[in-house]
C-alpha cells in the first residue's frame, strides 16, 4: 500500500538534487528507474516524474520541471550504474530528453516474456515472483498537475520499491533456462535502439477513418488532423482533447458548406470549437480546394511487402513460404517458451519471406537476419529452419 520508508518529499530545486544525486551516487548495486508522463493530456511525452531506487540511498523523486529539465547532477551520478526499468522503451526517450542514459539496462518486462510468464505487467510479476500486490490506480492520471497529490506520489514511489528484486529474481530464472545471454543481448538492444522513424502519413491512424474511401474526403481528414496536430503541438495538449477523431471522421464525411452546417454537428456546437470554427473550415475549405493530384491515395504506400492477407493472390509462392515459416517459428517459440515475435520480429520474418535472399543456405538467411537487425540469439535459433521454409516449393 506504501513504501516500506514512506514517500520522500519531491526533489524540486538544486540544492535537493545535488544532496539526491549525491546520496545515489555512494549507494551500491543497480539503481531502479521510472518516470510518468502525461499521456493522453498534453502533446508532449515529456518526463513529469522521475523516480529512482538504490540500495543504501532509498527512493528519491525528482521533478525535472521545476528543475527546467537540468539535471546534471543525476546524470552525474547514475553515469556508469546498472537501471533496472519495466517496459524500458517507453521511459527511455523521455529520459534522454533529460540527459540520462543508461550504460547498462535491465528490462524486467522483457526479462519475463523471455522467461515465459504469459503476463508481464509490473504488478503481475510481482506479486506471482516476490508474493506482493502493489497499489495501482494512478498511471493514466495528468503528471503535469502540480502540486502532485500525495496518493499520486505514494503510487509512483511504489513503482520502484521492488524493482530491484524483482530484477534479481528474473536474473535467477533466465540464468536456470538457459537464456540469460539471450536476455543481455536483448536489453543492449533495447537500450541502444534509435527513436522511432516518424510516420510518413501518421494522419491515416485517425480513429474511424475505415469509414472513409474517397480521395476528396480522405484530404478533408488529413487537413484538419494537420490542423489539429499544430493547435495540440502549441498548447502541448493531447490532440484528442483538443479535437476527437470522431469529429474529424464526421465533419470530412458530412462536409459542411459554411460556419453554420459545420456548428451544427456534433462536438462542433461545445463553445471550445466555436471559438475555433474558422480554424476547422479553413481546413475543410483546403481540402475541398485541392486539385485531384493532390488527393491522398486511398490507401497508403507501404515501403515493404503488402498485408499477408493478400499475399495468396499476389504471389502464392511467397504466402506458402510465409506459411512455413510461421509454422516453424511456432515451434521454435513453444519449445523455447518463447513469444514468438520475442523469437524475432513479425515484420522480419515477412519482408525475409516476401524477398528472400539470393543465398538460401542456412548462412545466407543468417546473414539477412542479422541485416535486419536480429541479435545472435534469434539467428542461431531459427536461421536453419527459416531457410528451410524459403525453400518451400511454389503452391502448384
């Protein structure tokens, strides 16, 4: 229900962090690390809270906008230690923003899908591996409030009390499977892994917008998520909240002639978007204005093979080596007890099968894997029969 130490007063001015900082710094063994955000209520994936655990040192919770994001000391002192993060390719980028990186990653979420626990929340893992429930309830809530409620803080202290040990429980039981190599290789590439490429038409992950399959209205959508996308970037609000998806379906869908069709719709009518009408049909007035070269496609452009669904009337030779080697890397992964995207990534495994090597000996196909970004482990565990299934005749 509460750390074991209570919570520790929020570190917000230089003096605090230096005495934190230090503090970590003359403490032993990994330093747990967490942070919380502001997801779904501003546009940003900032850091609002960062929280950390070391043995000898206790929990220290630091607010890095009070402290304008410097935190020198902390980078400092954390700079060559172990951080033990759950789901670390969530927290890493915003704590890059802030400086911090770590030399050293072990991920306990990944650790468990490795080690085969077919639930790997945080509060799963520890209650199945250490025999605790931990307090939940605050982790969508709005980070950026300030002052932070106590209970909100009680829960973000929580996060890393046993994180530690709960570290040294997956170490123990990926090194009795076997797979404690596998997991090293697993968390470097986590922690050394680039940002993620932004979308080339991110408009088109717009809720609903399945509904929508003429060009004209496709444009319609695109103007006012971009519309909406530099409102949100501004206010640094979740785009959601300042627009739903709804209303960007329905007003593309419907398209409303003036400020008076446009304000009769629903969402349109709230006083929020009246006093952005003109901001919302000046969008809509674009796209209508566009001319046909300029429409988006009605589906978007993909840099690799098409969906596997329509692989059977597009090349039948690629869907049955696809089938193959689906069937083989399923094996793999239950004798491995394994997930198998864990075994190696779906998009892989299709672009290999969709475009296969020139050199379909075991080598060759090792060699294409580790092009494609698969760690030692996954090749040597499935290049042999990956080759296999690529030699997989043509249906006749």
């Amino acid at each position: 229900m509460e750390p074991a130490d209570g919570v520790p007063p929020v570190v917000a001015d230089a003096p605090s962090l230096r005495r934190a900082a230090d503090a970590l710094a003359g403490a032993a063994g990994p330093v747990a690390v967490d942070t919380e955000r502001a997801s779904g209520y501003r546009y940003s994936q900032r850091a609002y809270l960062v929280q950390l655990r070391r043995a000898g040192a206790g929990t220290v919770l630091v607010d890095p906008i009070a402290l304008g994001g410097r935190l020198d000391p902390l980078v400092e002192a954390l700079d060559g230690t172990e951080w033990v993060l759950h789901a670390a390719s969530q927290d890493l980028p915003c704590l890059a923003e802030l400086g911090l990186r770590p030399s050293t990653l072990f991920d306990t979420e990944l650790a468990g899908r490795l080690a085969g626990f077919e639930r790997v929340a945080l509060g799963t893992l520890v209650e199945r591996l250490l025999g605790y429930r931990l307090e939940k309830g605050h982790g969508a809530a709005d980070w950026s409030r300030r002052p932070l409620p106590a209970d909100w803080l009680n829960y973000a202290a929580l996060d890393v009390e046993l994180l530690v040990e709960l570290r040294d429980v997956l170490e123990q039981e990926l090194k009795r499977q076997g797979k404690l190599e596998w997991a090293l290789e697993e968390f470097e590439a986590a922690r050394t892994a680039p940002l993620p490429r932004p979308r080339a038409e991110p408009w088109r992950r717009t809720s609903g917008i399945h509904r929508i399959r003429n060009p004209r209205q496709l444009a319609a959508v695109r103007a006012l998520w971009e519309a909406r996308d530099a409102l949100a970037r501004e206010r640094d609000i979740a785009p959601g909240r300042v627009l739903p998806d709804s209303a960007l379906v329905e007003a593309s869908v419907r398209g409303p002639a003036d400020e008076a069709a446009l304000l009769a719709l629903p969402v349109f009518r709230g006083r929020a978007q009246r006093r952005l009408v003109s901001v919302w049909l000046g969008a809509l007035q674009k796209a209508a204005a566009l001319p046909r070269a300029e429409l988006p496609e009605p589906s978007q452009q993909h840099d690799g093979p098409p969906p596997a669904n329509r692989w059977s009337d597009k090349d039948p030779a690629a869907a049955a080596r696809l089938a193959a080697a689906r069937t083989a890397l399923n094996a793999i992964a239950e004798a491995n007890t394994l997930p198998v995207e864990n075994l190696l990534l779906p998009d892989l495994v299709r672009r290999t099968c969709w475009q296969p090597p020139a050199d379909l000996s075991p080598a060759g196909v090792a060699s294409t894997l580790r092009e494609g970004g698969a760690r030692s482990w996954q090749v040597d565990l499935t290049a042999t029969a990956l080759a296999e299934a690529l030699a997989t005749p043509p249906p006749a």
